[in-house]
C-alpha cells in the first residue's frame, strides 16, 4: 500500500477489510449494475434477472445471520456496499435498498422464526424482491397519523383495505411489508405491520408511477380491496406497528446517506474527468481557476459527507430492536440524512455547470445523476421533517 493510499485509508476511517469490501462492491456495480444504467433511465425498464445475479454474489441479506440465508455482517457494511452501488446504478441501488433495508433486515428484526424461515431465504437470494408499503395518498409527512388503510379480523385472516403510494419495488415485489390502522381509536399507537405477499387476494398495482430521476427503479401505487392475509403474517405484534416503522425509519435514514454518497462521488470523478479533457480557449478547463475552485469545493463537500455517513452507519449498528424513533439516535440519522442531501445538491450543482450544455442534455450521464438528487430531500421524511427531529431531540435533552 503506498503512502498516499495509506492517508486516504487514514482519513476515510475504514479498516483495511472494510476498504476491500467497498472495492469489491464497486467492482460488482461497474460491471453488472453501470450498463444497465442507460436502458433504466431512457425507458424506464426494470432488469429482470438482475436481483439474482446480486442474490448470487452475496449482495442480499448482508447484516442477516448466515443461518436465514444472510452474510452475517452489519449495516455498516451493507451500507458500504449501497455506496459503492450508488455510484454506478443509483436506480439499481434504491431498489437495492427498498428490498435489502426496508423489507427484509426489518422482517428480520421484527418477524418470529416461523415468519423468518418462510420469507428471509428468499429475499436473499434474490428469487423474491422486497417492499414497503407506508406512504399513502394523504399520508406522507404525517405517515402514522393520517393512515386510512386499516387492517379488520375476519377468522384467521385480516382484511385489508386502502391505497399505499410512491412504492419503491412496489411493481415488481413479491412480498411487501405493509403499514394498516387496526385501532382507530388508538391514532397512530393503533398500527400494525403485515407480510402481504402479491398473489394475495384483494391486492394489485394499481399503476407504475413515471419518475424524473432514479428512472427503472419501478415506483407505484398499489391497492388493498379486501387483501386477505392470513393472521400469521401479523409481524411485531397487535398495535405493535409504530415500533416498527419508527425503527425502521431511523436505521432507512442512515441507508440514504450512502446513495447520496456515493452520486456525489460518482458526479466528481465525472467533473474531474471532463475539465482534464474539455479544451476551450486553447487549454482544458482544469487550468482555469474558476473551474479549479469548484472542484475543490467538491472535493471537501464529498469528504464531509463521508465522515459524517459513515460515522452515522456505525452509530446504528447499535440500535436495539425495538429501538429508535427517539434520542440520539433519531437525531442522528436525521441530521445525516439532511446534511447529505443537501450537499449532494450543491455537488450536483457544480458538476452541471462544469459541464456546461453537455449537462443539460438529457442523456449525458451527469444530468441523470442531477434528475435524482431532489428524491433524495423527500424520501424517508422531507428536509422539513428532518430538521422537526433534530432540533426536537436538542430541545428535550
């Protein structure tokens, strides 16, 4: 290792192995994820057989026990893994997520053993594909306290009725882990949480939704018209569900960071790429300092985020189950969240205008980056919201 690969090693904060792990992931997304990259985003087309060649390689279930079919890491590394994905295929790598953090490591930290052998060896290893199901049509900031789809005992099944949107993997899952009212007396403390699989009754899609960035990651709107789940694939209990959606959140917020990450990684290599090569006036680009000064703005902007990434990854290995929606750790990941997003803004920002028309034409590879950067202040909570949290936890302790 040269000295200078040493320093960077130093200054990132990863292990020799946890370095590696990054390497192997990114060397997986440049050659399996990056040329399916174009076809996704021009036609909003979904690779079908892709969650098995990534199910295949050891890339699903990374933080699940070798004994449900997992890797037996930890979020860290399965974030690691996000990042290095993200810069290749960010489209690929939210579905990725949706199905690795949003539906499987929770049916993983919430389900019994019974539910855990039925649905966790399939997830990973890709034959099944992964969703959660909570935004609903007037339900999106206020998530638990504007629910309408409830959840009715009838024998041994539940029927559920409602509309759940802006599904990511909502298209094309097989299982999805679904949000209901089952109190309404109760308000949101009347939750409860279901493994609804497609083939169900009472479900379908009602529409694949067409996005301005983040294109082929399939997104819909899905329908429960008396959806009959069997009473079995109640997961965390009665009334149980907030715990599991404020869990969730907390540890989907962490998962976001490295998307962000990882985009704004990708767009300054892209940007360094481009002065080395644009020539104007006689000289590349590079050798004006105008250009000089926003790469270097970049540069520290990108470092920042992956300090402060990789520092709010570790900090959730620690959550317990059950745990979140509250303290430091509620804090934490928002504030992450919230600062990566917006970084990756000003990244993006810079990397079109040093590309100049080439940025603005559609097809260019840092214009389909620059499309997906809005989603990014919007999922798993607005900017808004994120800022709610953390000044929330600041005040109460």
């Amino acid at each position: 290792m040269s000295q200078t690969t040493s320093i960077d090693l130093l200054f990132s904060g990863l292990s020799e192995d946890e370095q590696t792990i990054l390497d192997q992931a990114d060397r997986f997304g440049r050659e399996q994820m990056f040329p399916l990259a174009a076809r996704m985003d021009n036609e909003e087309w979904w690779p079908t057989e892709v969650f098995k060649k990534i199910g295949e390689t050891g890339y699903f279930g990374i933080p699940v026990p070798e004994a449900h079919g997992g890797a037996g890491m930890d979020l860290f590394t399965s974030g690691l893994v996000l990042q290095a994905f993200s810069r290749w295929n960010h489209a690929l790598a939210l579905s990725w997520v949706a199905h690795e953090n949003l539906c499987l490591y929770n049916i993983f930290r919430n389900a019994n053993d019974e539910q855990r052998q039925r649905y966790l060896p399939g997830l990973c290893s890709g034959n099944l594909i992964g969703a959660l199901g909570l935004t609903e049509p007037g339900a999106g900031s206020d998530a638990l306290g504007s629910m309408a789809t409830t959840a009715t005992p009838d024998g041994d099944d539940y029927l559920l009725n409602g509309r759940k949107i802006y599904i990511t993997n909502g298209p094309v899952a097989d299982v999805l882990l679904v949000y209901a009212k089952t109190d309404k007396q109760l308000g949101a403390r009347g939750i409860s949480a279901f493994i609804v699989e497609k083939d169900m009754p009472g479900f379908s899609v009602a529409q694949k939704l067409v996005k301005m960035g983040f294109r082929g990651s399939q997104t819909g709107e899905l329908v429960f018209d008396n959806c009959r789940v069997p009473a079995r694939n109640l997961i965390g209990g009665f009334n149980e569900g907030v715990k599991v959606v404020m869990s969730g959140l907390d540890l989907e917020r962490a998962m976001i960071s490295p998307i962000c990450l990882g985009i704004a990684e990708r767009a300054l290599e892209l940007s360094l790429d481009y002065a080395r090569t644009r020539h104007q006036f006689g000289k590349p680009i590079s050798d004006f300092q105008m250009v000089r000064a926003k790469l270097a703005d970049m540069y520290v902007w990108v470092e920042s985020m992956r300090l402060f990434t990789y520092q709010a990854l570790r900090a959730s290995n620690q959550l317990e189950i059950g745990g979140g929606g509250r303290g430091s750790i509620h804090k934490i990941t928002a504030a992450s969240v919230m600062f990566t997003a917006e970084t990756m803004n000003k990244v993006l920002n810079e990397a079109v205008q040093i590309h100049g028309g080439t940025g603005y034409i559609w097809e260019s590879e840092i214009n389909r980056l620059y499309r997906a950067i809005k989603l990014l202040e919007i999922g798993a909570g607005t900017t808004e919201v994120r800022k709610i949290i953390i000044s929330e936890e600041m005040l109460r302790s």
